[in-house]
C-alpha cells in the first residue's frame, strides 16, 4: 500500500516521476487567472490565524461543510475563527475523493511543513502550529506568494477600479513577482442586471465620461483599457452564463442601453443583441490591444434564493448550467475573426460534457498563433483529478497539446498555491502513462520540453511576459 502524501504522490510510474521531479516542481509558478485582493498583496497582509486565510472567501470548503450539516453562522456567520476552523475539521476526514482532501492536506505541507493528517483528532495542534507560523513576519502576503515561486499574478478587476493597489505594487522595487490587473468587464455585459444604471455612472466617472450612450460606454471601457494596459493589463475575463450571438442594427442596441439607464429592463432578445454588440467591440479592442480573451461560459448563478438572499453571491450557491452554446460561440468567434480582429482567446466551461466541444471549436480557429484560441484548464467544479485528466485528453485527442497554457489557481487565497503541484504530477502521470504505455517514445528531451512548455513556457508566451523578465 502506498503512503499517503509521499514524495511520489499521484506519480504512477517511472518516467512521471523523472519529469516531475525533473522539471515541473522547479518551475515558477505563472498564475494567469485569480481572484486574491490585490490589497492584500500591496499591503502585505498577515493574517490573524489559520482559519482566516484558510476559509476567508473559499466557497469551495464552504459548500462541503454546508453538505456536512454545518451552520452557516460557522461557514459565512460570525461564529469565532476557532469554531469556523473545527467545523472545518470535523468536514475534511469526510471528504475522501475530493480534491478538498488533498488541496487541504497540500496546503498544510507546503506552507507549514506538517504533515499530520488534518481532522479533529489533531485539530488543536495543528491550529497551534500553524497559528504560530502565521505570527511571523516572515508569513505575510508577499513572503508567501514568494515561498510558492509565484513569478506572476494576474488579479480579477472591474474596469472601474482605481487599480491603486497594483499602482504601488509597481513602486515596490523589492517584490521581485510581477502582479498585473486583468479586465473584468461583467457589470457593462449583463445588462439586465440590477445596479446597472448606477455601475454605467461609476464607470463614465471613473472613465471621464458622461455615459447615456452606447458610443459613450465604448468610449468609456476605451479609456480604462487604456489605463489598465499602463499598469501591465495583458488579459481580460468575462463570465457569460449563455452565449450570445444576435446581431442587431446599432441604433436599435443603442435604444436597448438607452432604455436600461433608463431603468427599462431589456427583453431577453434585447440583452442578447445588447451583449452580442458589447463583445464583438471588446473582442475588436482587445486585439488593438494585444490582450488575450478568456470566457468562461455556462455558470448557473445563485440557485438557491433564500441563501442568496442571506449570504451574497459567489458564496457557493452557484452550480453548471446545462444549455448548448457551441454554434453562438463559433459565429461570435467567426464575427471577430473575419474582420480580422479575434484576440488570443481562452474558453472554459463549467460543464464537463463541453470538454470535447470546446476542444474541438478551438481548433477551427487556428491561425497566426501557436494555440491561439485553446480550451482553458479544468475549471471550478472541474478542477479535480478527473475533470483534470479529462480536459488534458480532450485537448490532446484534438489539438496539439504541447501548446497548452497550463493551470492557473481561480482562487481568493494566498494558500492555493499547492493546486499547481497537484495539477503537474497530474500532468506529468498522464504522459507518463502514455509513455509507459507505448503510445509515445521514451525521449526525454521532448517530454521534458512539452513539460517545461504546459507548466510555464506557453503561459509566459501566450500572455507576452517574457520580454518584461
């Protein structure tokens, strides 16, 4: 029987572990796609204990203690950090064949060097330990995103934000990652949402712009493009729950966001025509940009109304959506490309019976750029060794898989780092099986090239960074 959590964890033969441990654990990490408060890393945060790092905004562990009978005031309420961090204890021995288990057990080894397994039999030492790590000025934000090799990071921002906190993250000559703003545009897309009104006059402020018109949007989401690519801007994010793809004539999407401003709630014939328009012009200037696409499609939002309502979005109430978006997507892709205007572009689903699909529409859009258009990594409920293990073989059925850009941590927390570790001795077990199968020849140098590639090279590529080393 294997030990749990050895140095050879998740490598199943000999040529995984000599590309594991030859060259993907060394590699820096190049974290592409995150949601960490950049004020916490400008202000060099340390943390209070282990349960406000560890559960602060993680509304994985708080679906899984919620699926344990926990309380929600020990998941999102105000019980005291040490009942929050027992419920916690009292859900992980639970959660066998859940990435949680490992993530968590991860996250230990790698930032406090324990090894113990965690559950309420060792609750109070390893609170203890890890209480006293925390407590040193040696484990503040960016001491730790050091300690993990992180060499970038991209955050998640609204173009409305001052991007004050990456203004003096770019003054701190002695922080040695590069930690650049990513453009999140949602609160221009979805329309239909409440608040819209008032987002379109936090906007034209922020922009300089008087907002009443769609024109004026576009000049106002110009101007912060601009601003955010002097600060190191290379990517943008959208999250569509359905694709959209209804051209309509300009002045009719011009009466449609008049109308919304107005207070008048589009039709949804009306938001998609809207949200057609919106991303073929962000589609159009990311290219002027030179910024890369990702879209993150399919997310069924707050099903649950009554905790909605208590808690908030994006508190772990969310779950896939199962609707068909392949054939908008292609004509909103092709819309862009036939003008010449398609920008790199990255595309997740959060349902896994569109792994193929996506995989398969990239391909159709190869041009000029090697992986130009390709599926992203394993995302949200995704993000396990299987959904893991899925999306590389989709990828690698139907592409050229040595031009993938590899993981990025889609997390709040400073201590998901170790989720690039999981991924790679995922990655380097399935080419090894391929390997030890038969189904690709033992040379090590073009399997530690494609290694070296997916684990960091084709990110560095992708996202323009290595001219900035």
């Amino acid at each position: 029987m294997k030990e749990f959590l050895s140095e050879d964890f998740l490598l199943g033969n000999e040529t995984a572990k000599e590309l594991y441990f030859g060259v993907a654990r060394k590699l820096p990490i190049v974290d592409w796609h995150c949601h960490i408060p950049p004020k916490d890393i400008a202000e060099n945060r340390q943390f209070d204990n282990i349960a406000q790092i560890w559960l602060e905004g993680d509304h994985y562990k708080w679906r899984a203690m919620r699926q344990n009978g926990v309380d929600e005031k020990y998941v999102t309420g105000g019980a005291p950090a040490r009942e929050k961090y027992d419920a916690w204890a009292s859900t992980v021995p639970l959660c066998i064949g859940n990435p949680l288990y490992h993530w968590t057990h991860l996250e230990l080894a790698r930032g406090f060097g324990i090894t113990e397994t965690f559950g309420e039999k060792t609750a109070d030492e390893i609170w203890e330990k890890t209480n006293r790590v925390i407590a040193s000025p040696d484990f503040r934000a960016k001491r730790i995103i050091e300690k993990f090799n992180v060499e970038v990071i991209f955050t998640t921002d609204d173009p409305a934000d001052s991007l004050e906190y990456h203004r003096q993250l770019r003054q701190d000559a002695g922080f040695k990652t590069r930690v650049y703003p990513a453009f999140r545009p949602d609160a221009s897309i979805h329309i239909g949402a409440p608040g819209f009104a008032a987002y379109m006059e936090r906007l034209g402020k922020a922009a300089g712009v008087r907002v009443e018109r769609f024109d004026d949007l576009k000049q106002a989401l110009c101007s912060r493009m601009d601003f955010f690519a002097k600060l190191g801007c290379r990517t943008s994010d959208q999250s569509l729950e359905k694709v959209p793809f209804r051209p309509e004539k300009p002045e009719k999407v011009d009466e449609i966001f008049r109308n919304a401003i107005q207070g008048i709630r589009p039709s949804p014939e009306q938001e998609e025509a809207y949200q057609t328009a919106l991303m073929q012009f962000l589609a159009e200037e990311y290219c002027a940009h030179g910024w890369a696409m990702e879209l993150h499609i399919g997310a069924m939002r707050n099903c649950n109304t009554r905790m909605f309502r208590a808690a908030g979005p994006d508190t772990g109430f969310d779950a896939m959506g199962d609707g068909n978006f392949a054939e908008k997507l292609s004509r909103l892709l092709d819309s862009a490309a036939v003008r010449g205007k398609l920008p790199r572009t990255v595309l997740f689903s959060v349902n896994p019976k569109d792994t193929m699909v996506l995989a398969a529409l990239a391909g159709s859009f190869a041009e000029e750029t090697a992986g130009k258009v390709q599926p992203g990594p394993a995302w949200w409920f995704n993000d396990t060794r299987d959904g893991m293990e899925a999306q590389m073989k989709a990828f690698a059925n139907l592409g050229v898989f040595a031009g993938f850009i590899g993981m990025a941590t889609d997390s709040r927390s400073l201590l998901s780092y170790p989720r690039h570790e999981y991924f790679r001795r995922i990655l380097c077990n399935l080419i090894g099986t391929w390997v030890e199968n038969g189904e690709y020849p033992r040379d090590m140098d073009a399997l530690r090239g494609i290694v070296e590639r997916v684990c960091y090279g084709n990110a560095m590529r992708y996202f323009d960074l290595e001219n900035e080393r």
